[in-house]
C-alpha cells in the first residue's frame, strides 16, 4: 500500500510573461530568470544529477473552447454519475469543523476531488503579481479536476501542494487571470466544454468507490488528514514534466527526480508519485509500477518545480540558487 500525507506555498515553473492585453490577445510569453527575488548573492548548492529527466510528448489536438455551460444545464452535478436520489448522501452539517484544517467539513466534502483528467493540450493558467499587476506569468496547467459540488477547475503544481489556480488567487499575493491554450491562441476562463464532459462521464467509474468510502466514514471527513492508509482510486502520468526537489541533509546536496505519475486517492487527495532507484524493475519506469512512493513520504522532500525551473536547478542557474537559498535556508 502506498501511504503519505499532502504537502503548502508557490513555485514558479515555466513561467513565461508579457504584458498584460484584452481579452482576446496573445500574451507575449517570456521566461522570467527566477520565482523569487534575492537581494543578496549565496553561494550555490551541489546538484546531484543521479536521476534522468525524461522528455514527455503529446500530440496536441486544438480544441473547442467552453462558451457557455448551456449544454450541461440538464446535468444536475457531473460528479453523480449514474446516482439516483437514492444514493445521494446526507448534506454535512454546516457547524461542524475540522480541527486539523479549520474548514467546514461541508466546504471539504464540495471541493473534494471526484476525477482529474491530464492537460494535454498545452493550456495555462495565468497570473499577475501585485507588485506586477501588468505582466501576466503563464504556469503549466498539470490536470481538470471535477470536484464533489460539481465544479471543473485547473489544478497547478504550486511548492509542495497541488492547487485549484482559484485556491492559490486565495492563499498567495496573486492574480489570477483565467487561461491561455497557445493551440487555439486564446484566452478563456472557464473549462473546455469537452474536459466538462469527459470528467463527468468518467465520474461515475469512481462514483460507487466514493460513496461507499463515505458511508463507511460517516461524517469523520475531519480524520482525513492524519489518514496515511489509503487506496488509489485513479493514475495518469505527468503530463508537464514536473520535478521534486529533495535535499540529502548528509552530504547538502539537492536532489531533482522526475515526477512519474499523479495519483489520486478516495479521500481526494493528489499525491505525486517518485521512482525509488534501489527498486525499479524495468525500464521505464511508468505509472503503476510497484517502485513508487509518494512524494510526502520522503522526509527530504521539500517541493515541486516544473521543467524549465527544474533545469536551470540542474544547471545550477545562479539567480536560481540564490532564490533556492532564500526560500528553504542554506543546504
């Protein structure tokens, strides 16, 4: 059984900026030396190389973008599936609270992850920063989530959590300004009416898994985060070249692997799979394989990077390593 808890704060990857246009603009995309700026110079940390980074290709197919939501209004919630009135569970109680997150245990039920669908397309969030408001950053998105409630939102690598782009316009000093897919050279703020529609059909594969893990559970949602037995209800490989930073507190050395897969579990939860080296069997390594671990169950692990970041860490960027030293301390 794999085990782990989720991970918290933001890491810029792939960032490419320009300024900020209408709606109906193509940003000019520029790849900015560092998430984070440093004041003073440090001295750069040894890399340890001993992990490849394996190139991953897609063949983009250009997609209709979402207008309305017209067509899905018949559709009471995608995450139902095939559930009857029968089957749909007691509403939480709104005054019940989890203590080890403070939320509501009705607001965790409706953002709970149903099904996630991997971005194949090139899409991209973008953002702007306060101090910034005129540069849009454009991020990687990794997947389209399709929450309890029914929502459909992007999900991007951000430190070490993975976050809706709407959670992290909350939780940090940013703004976020809806998508950008370079395929059809446009802006739009809602889902792909397409992705709506595949992760509400395939909801209902996971739909009898989630209620009876509910019903067993009863209201204890507030259990979830001390959790570490859990099961793998849905995989998909990573689709962005995502990276983990872990740091070998023995010889200060910072160590990039690849991010094999992403994994979700029946309490919602994403977790990013690792290869352990000492125990692959084939090659490649690939999702499902019984070499990976969770990311959160390596107590080196310190956050997720993607490609372009990942390898200016590789290559030891000085700008970079400064930024790295400030964010986590000197190795």
């Amino acid at each position: 059984m794999r085990q782990g808890n989720p991970p918290s704060n933001p890491a810029d990857s792939n960032s490419e900026a320009g300024e900020k246009h209408a709606e109906t603009s193509k940003p000019e995309l520029a790849t900015p030396a560092t998430p984070v700026s440093v004041s003073e110079p440090g001295s750069p940390a040894p890399v340890a190389n001993d992990r490849p980074a394996p190139q991953l290709y897609s063949v983009p197919i250009a997609a209709p973008l979402r207008e309305s939501a017209g067509e899905f209004d018949s559709v009471d919630n995608p995450a139902d599936g095939d559930s009857t009135d029968d089957e749909t569970a007691d509403e939480l109680p709104s005054n019940v609270i989890n203590l080890f997150t403070g939320q509501a245990l009705a607001v965790e039920a409706s953002t709970r992850i149903i099904r996630i669908s991997g971005e194949c397309n090139g899409a991209r969030m973008l953002y702007s920063t306060l101090d910034n408001p005129e540069r849009l950053v454009a991020v990687p998105i990794l997947c389209w989530a399709l929450l309890e409630d029914g929502a459909v939102t992007a999900l991007v690598p951000w430190l070490d959590e993975v976050l809706p782009c709407e959670e992290i316009e909350e939780k940090y000093s940013i703004n976020w300004e809806g998508y950008y897919c370079s395929i059809v050279e446009d802006f739009f703020f809602e889902p792909p009416a397409e992705v709506v529609a595949q992760l509400g059909v395939a909801a209902r594969f996971n739909r009898g898994l989630l209620n009876a893990v509910t019903s067993a559970s009863g209201n204890a949602a507030a259990a979830v985060e001390e959790r570490s037995d859990w099961h793998i209800v849905q995989e998909i490989p990573d689709p962005v070249g995502t990276h983990a930073l872990l740091l070998n507190e023995s010889s200060d050395a910072l160590v990039l692997t690849s991010v094999i897969s992403w994994t979700l579990d029946e309490y919602g939860r994403l977790h990013g799979m690792l290869a352990d080296d000492a125990s692959i069997e084939k090659l490649p390594v690939l999702p499902g394989d019984d070499c990976l671990f969770c990311a959160e169950d390596e107590p080196s692990f310190k956050c997720f990077f993607q490609r372009d970041i990942a390898e200016q860490i590789r290559t030891q960027n000085p700008e970079t390593m400064q930024a790295i030293e400030q964010l986590f301390g000197s190795p």
